[in-house]
C-alpha cells in the first residue's frame, strides 16, 4: 500500500508516534520527520498535537480519503490487468477453511472440475484470518469464510448461510434435563448451571466459539469452561461429541455440511449469537465466468447439504 497513506493512517489509528513506530518498523524520530515534510510538502497540517497525542485535523482526514481513492484506483488497475493474464490463462485461486474441507472438496470441487475441465484451480487451506489477508493481498480470487471482511465494499460478497453458535453434544447425554426455547434463540436454552458442568471439546488453541463461551463463563460465574480434550479440525471434535466424548460450542450449520447425525444442538447465553457463511471475492474475479460458475455450484451444493437435516433434530 502507498507509504504515506498507510504512515499517516497507522499514525491517526495509535493517535501517536511511538506505537505507529512500533508497527511500522521505523524509529519515532523518523517518522516524525516524515510527517513534517509531509505537512510542508502539502502546505496543510495533518495533525493536531497535545503533547504526545496527534489527532487528525479536518484537512489530514480529508487527505486520507483521497489517499485511499487513489490506493484503490491503482489496486484495481493492478488486478484488472493481473486477473485478465490468469484468467487467459484460465487460473482460479481458491481459499476455505478447514471446517468447510469435506463440502468444498468433495461437492463444490468436484463438480467446478466437471464442468470446467480446463480450468487450473489453485487451492488453499487456512484459518479465515489468514484467508481474508491473503484476498486482500491479492493473492487468492475469492475464499468461503465465516470472517467478515474490512473494507466490504471493495469486494463481492455472496451470503451463503445464516445460523447460530449453538453448544453440540450427543442426543444421548446426561446433562441437559430442562430446557426450553426461547425468543430468537434457535435451539432450546440452556441455563448457566447446565453450561458450567458440560465437559467441552475445544477446537484449536483460539477457537473464536471456544473464546465467546469462555467469556459468557467468566462473566456469569467466574469460571473457566470445563475442557477435558483439545482438538484440531472442526471433524475430529464431531467425531468426538459422536462418540460422546464431551460438548463443543460450534455454528450450526458446519454439523450439516460435515454431514453429522444424532447430535443434540442447544441454545446459550444472554443473546443469540449469530453467524454467517460467506463467499467473499475481487470485484475483478467475480467478473469472470469461472468465478461466477463456481460460486453459483457452491451456493447449490450447500444448500443441498443444509435442506437434508431437520436443524432442531440431528
């Protein structure tokens, strides 16, 4: 991105020198420098300061607007021009995250590659965080994620599903004895005293569920989640609520598309939390007939999967 909107944005962000220092790798009395000549290059004044704090003035705010319209008309120039030799080429670069591997890789996949047999699919495997950059960066044309984007409107955004976070556990367990539904809960509520005794599967280190059930924890008892097994992918930790192993806090709708049965699904928590499944990809890939192709296979295929299940009985 242009050095000096992302100096002067990264500056406006921390309101101060030493922390934009620290993300920008360069020492403060640089960038301080580089400011200044910045401010007398353009005849304006940026910043306001007060003491260490700087604050963006109307004009610094103004000039970062304008700074990012050009950012933007570059970038899409740049993939304008890069997407037209990959797509002469007939490249689409795909991304999803491990959750969505069974659905993508065996449904979606599969049937892009029947129908576009010339079509050279690069695919790529991460977390949704990594995902999102690596379309930002360009280097992937469109990705499945549960992650929203920053900067929507730069993108093409495909909403594929709407559900909720619900606490997964088998349909044969011992925990839950009263329960009911509740407004603009999806499944039924269960109560503080139930949620603090279930024993939890949690999903990597840093799962983003494992973490908002962890706080509803903390905030109502003071107690962390009781974790008796921690796992790797969104399938092994189904296996083991199958198994009947323990519980895990999980969206919905990736227990229909790992195509799991016998499984009870429980509301929780002060509000409902809802989640969204999303095909997010350039404005300039979205464009082509492979990209419209594909995104039109996977909003079928996933569909096809959800309308299987009865969602309050699995």
């Amino acid at each position: 991105m242009n050095k000096d909107y992302t100096y002067i944005k990264t500056v406006a962000e921390n309101q101060g020198l030493t922390a934009a220092a620290e993300q920008l790798y360069v020492s403060v009395s640089a960038l301080s420098k580089f400011i200044k000549n910045k401010e007398t290059e353009l005849g304006i004044t940026l910043f306001i300061r007060d003491g260490k704090k700087f604050k963006l003035t109307y004009a610094g705010q103004k000039y970062l607007e304008y700074e990012r319209k050009v950012y933007l008309l570059r970038q899409n120039f740049e993939n304008e021009i890069l997407n037209h030799n990959q797509y002469a080429k007939k490249t689409l670069r795909i991304g999803f995250p491990l959750s969505l591997a069974q659905i993508v890789v065996s449904k979606v996949i599969k049937t892009f590659k029947k129908r576009y047999p010339n079509v050279l699919l690069q695919i790529h495997e991460d977390k949704a965080v990594n995902l999102n950059q690596m379309l930002e960066k360009n280097r992937l044309d469109l990705i499945l994620t549960l992650k929203e984007i920053d900067h929507p409107d730069d993108y093409a955004i495909y909403p594929l599903l709407d559900g909720q976070v619900a606490l997964v556990g088998h349909n044969t367990n011992k925990y839950v004895i009263n329960s009911k539904f509740r407004t603009n809960f999806s499944y039924p509520w269960i109560d503080i005293d139930i949620a603090k005794k279930i024993p939890i599967i949690a999903l990597r280190k840093h799962s983003y569920y494992m973490e908002l059930f962890k706080t509803y924890l903390l905030t109502e008892t003071g107690k962390e989640p009781n974790v008796n097994i921690t796992l790797s992918s969104i399938e092994h930790v189904l296996l083991a609520i199958k198994s009947d192993l323990g519980w895990a806090p999980l969206p919905d709708f990736l227990i229909w598309l790992n195509n799991f049965k016998n499984l009870d699904l429980y509301s929780w928590g002060r509000q409902p939390l809802d989640t969204h499944l999303m095909l997010i990809c350039s404005k300039v890939a979205s464009k082509s007939p492979a990209a419209q192709e594909f995104i039109k296979i996977c909003s079928e295929k996933i569909w096809k999967e959800v309308d299987k299940y009865d969602k309050h009985t699995l």
